[in-house]
C-alpha cells in the first residue's frame, strides 16, 4: 500500500509562478518548499525597521498577479468609460468622507497642492496626447523603464512647507490658483449634494489605454486565489515581494539565529516589559499574577520578528495559544 503525498498548501495559478520567477510546469510542492526556504533567510524587513532599506529600487521586484474578480471588475469600469466618453463616477458622500472634504475646505495650502497635483496630471496627459501613435501615448504617459540602478535618482527629502507664490512663474502660480479654486468649488458642490462627481472627459491617451486593456485581457491567466504564504512576503508600502527573499546571502541574518526565547531575556529586561504593559494581558487586559506571566512576539519569530523589548508583550496563556504565529498588533 503507497501513502499518497500530502500537498503542501493550496494549487498555485501558473502567473504566481512565472512573477515569483518559478517555471510554471514547475510542480507544486517544489514550489511551496522552495518558497519555505527563501522566506526564512531574512534580515530585519520593513515593518520592524520601520523603512525599506532598498527604497524606490522595489519597483524592480516582482508583484504578486491581480485577482481575476478585481480585474473582471476593472474590465467592466473601462467598457463603460469607453461607451460613455467618460472617465470616473458618481459616488455618494459618506459622513466620513464629508468630514474630510469640510477639513480640506478650510486648508487654503491644501487646495493649491491639490490644484498643482492636478495641473501636473494635466500636463502630463496634453503632453501623451500630443504623441502621434496610440502606443507612444501610453509610453509617454505610464513612463519608460527604469533607468539602470547606478544613475538612479530619488527625491529625499520631502518638502512639507507652505507653497510659496514666488517659487513658481506669474502664469503657472495663476493656473495653480485656478485649479485649486476649481477643486474648491467640487468640495462645495459634494458638500451640498451628498454626491461626489468624479467624472470627466475620456482623454486619448487614456481611451487608448482602456482599449488594449480590454482588447488583451483573458480572464484565466489571473488567479482566482493566492495562497497566503506568498502575500504574507509582500512589502507592506510598496505591495512588491520583498527583495531579502531573492537577495539574501549566507552572511544575512537567519531566523534560526533570531530564535531568542524568554529564557534569553534577562530579569531586569523581563521585569521592564511587566510594569509597561501594567501586569495586563495585552489581548484580553486580565491581570496577572507572577506564576501567569507569558511574553508574546508582537511581530512573531516565525515572520521575521526579533526579541528584542520593542517586539514583546504581555499575554495570559489562553490569548498567547490563541494568537499562533499570526501577526495582530
């Protein structure tokens, strides 16, 4: 009698594979063992570090594929767009969203950056129309390939101050103050009729766009699932698959080796966490007695997460088997 292979997790849709760099004949389990792997050689990623360190260079990793449902949902919004000449909707107003639309009103440097985000975008697209072929619209508008890594640039520092009249040319400042009066006068008209209009004429550049996205789309090269192991890898900002899982060397900090235990916490380290957290368990806030103390990885050890004071808290026993390796914040 043979004893049939246990699968090692849900059936993967040959586009994860071929964006995870796998062939996509490629079995399986082979797949799902290859992945174990790569995800346990990993240095400190993102949400405990708290920034990438590989910044705008994430572009360059693979995303996981879209869902086929979302994306049959996107094919309908582009017929539509495209039947009407139009692009955006009619929304209503949600009493969050109308809290947020009276704050924005009373932000006067508010509206000029949304009117020169809106210039910008403006800009962009007269100049992707003003190309000659379909294709060279798209090109020009989405933006070319990214240059090589050596003369790659990024702004840095970010500029949070007011606009300033006198860093920009008389006309641009006047179309600027146009757009934000503009944006202005949408709050006010959402405002007073509980819906928010969105809709605008369908450009060229973006008809041409629509078209090839419903003229190419074939439902059954996108998934319908994707199993958690491999979203659980995805940067937490940029939505790429973290870059440690494809770069990580022999030298790179391991999980294994992260592995510290409460027997590794010293007393004075121990006795700190106790008296932040108020001799309480953070889940469900019952008060402990010393012989009920657990210490509990907010970010887990099998996800990356170290033991150091940051990273831990108080749990009872029940909350503390209760939460597995899921991460809960």
């Amino acid at each position: 009698m043979t004893t049939r292979k246990r699968r090692r997790g849900p059936p993967i849709h040959s586009s994860i594979k071929e964006r995870l760099g796998y062939d996509a004949n490629e079995p399986d389990d082979d797949i799902y063992e290859d992945w174990k792997t790569r995800t346990t050689r990993l240095c400190k990623p993102c949400w405990e570090l708290k920034y990438c360190p590989y910044g705008p260079l994430v572009e360059q990793l693979p995303t996981l594929p879209p869902l086929r449902s979302a994306l049959e949902e996107q094919q309908a919004y582009f017929k539509h767009c495209l039947e009407t000449d139009t692009v955006g909707t009619i929304e209503p107003l949600s009493d969050e969203m109308r809290a947020t639309y009276q704050e924005w009103l009373a932000d006067e440097d508010l509206l000029l950056r949304q009117g020169l985000t809106e210039l910008r975008q403006r800009r962009a697209l007269e100049e992707a129309n003003r190309a000659e072929s379909d294709e060279e619209k798209i090109t020009t508008w989405l933006g070319r390939e990214l240059p090589p890594v050596h003369i790659y640039r990024a702004a840095y520092d970010i500029d949070d101050g007011e606009l300033d009249e006198e860093d920009f040319e008389p006309e641009i400042w006047q179309e600027i103050v146009a757009c934000a009066e503009s944006q202005r006068e949408r709050l006010k008209q959402a405002l007073a009729t509980g819906q928010n209009d969105g809709r605008s004429p369908l450009e060229p550049v973006r008809r041409a766009w629509f078209q090839r996205q419903v003229d190419e789309f074939v439902a059954e090269n996108y998934p319908d699932t994707i199993p958690e192991r491999f979203t659980e890898a995805e940067c937490n900002v940029f939505g790429h698959i973290c870059p440690v899982f494809f770069t990580a060397e022999a030298m790179t900090e391991t999980q294994e080796e992260r592995r510290i235990g409460r027997r590794h916490l010293n007393f004075t380290t121990m006795m700190r966490i106790v008296r932040r957290d108020d001799y309480r368990c953070q889940h469900c806030q019952k008060q402990l007695r010393d012989t009920e103390v657990e210490f509990d990885h907010i970010i887990p050890v099998s996800k990356g997460g170290s033991s150091e004071e940051h990273n831990l808290r108080l749990t009872c026993f029940d909350c503390n088997r209760d939460k597995s390796d899921e991460f809960s914040p």
